[in-house]
C-alpha cells in the first residue's frame, strides 16, 4: 500500500486523527517520498475493540507485539509496513 492511502486509511478505518509524514516530523524534504515513514502519536488512546492501539508500556505480550495491539500490527504488516516506537508518545509507520 502506497504512504498516501495508508495514512487516508490510517483516519477512515482506524480512527487516528494525528497522521503526518515522517518529512514534517523531522522538518525535512526527501526526494524519495513513497520510501519514508508517517508519523503518529503513540498516546492518543485510539482504540479498536475497546484496546488500545498503541501502549509502549503494555506487558500483555498475548495482545501486544512490542506495544502495538496485534490484530493492527498484522494488518499493517499484510500492508507492507511495521511500526516504531521514536519515544513513548511517538509512534513512526515504516515500509518493510
């Protein structure tokens, strides 16, 4: 999935209302733009199912990979893309 599309999809199906490129996070312009990142916020409490998508400090390693809530990890993955946590308020979405 192209960045443009995933982050529209990221607001109609997910819900996040904080989607911004990796360019503005860093106040930078890249050639290359299909290639960087979108930037996120890792603290909104956005949820699906009543669970959050992102807790960095979560220890429920049954339904957190690495504190991103599965069922989103493996669709973002079925996408072509991971998540990273930049800080603990942060979140970046990168293509594999």
């Amino acid at each position: 999935m192209k960045r443009a599309t995933l982050m529209k999809t990221l607001e109609s199906k997910w819900g996040f209302e904080f989607v911004r490129t990796v360019e503005e996070f860093h106040g930078e312009e890249r050639d290359d733009k299909e290639n960087t990142g979108i930037w996120t916020s890792g603290e909104h409490g956005w949820e699906y199912n009543d669970m959050e998508i992102f807790n960095y400090y979560s220890e429920d390693y049954d339904r957190y990979t690495f504190g991103v809530l599965n069922v989103f990890h493996n669709w973002l993955e079925k996408q072509g893309w991971y998540c990273e946590w930049y800080d603990a308020g942060t979140m970046m979405i990168y293509p594999i």
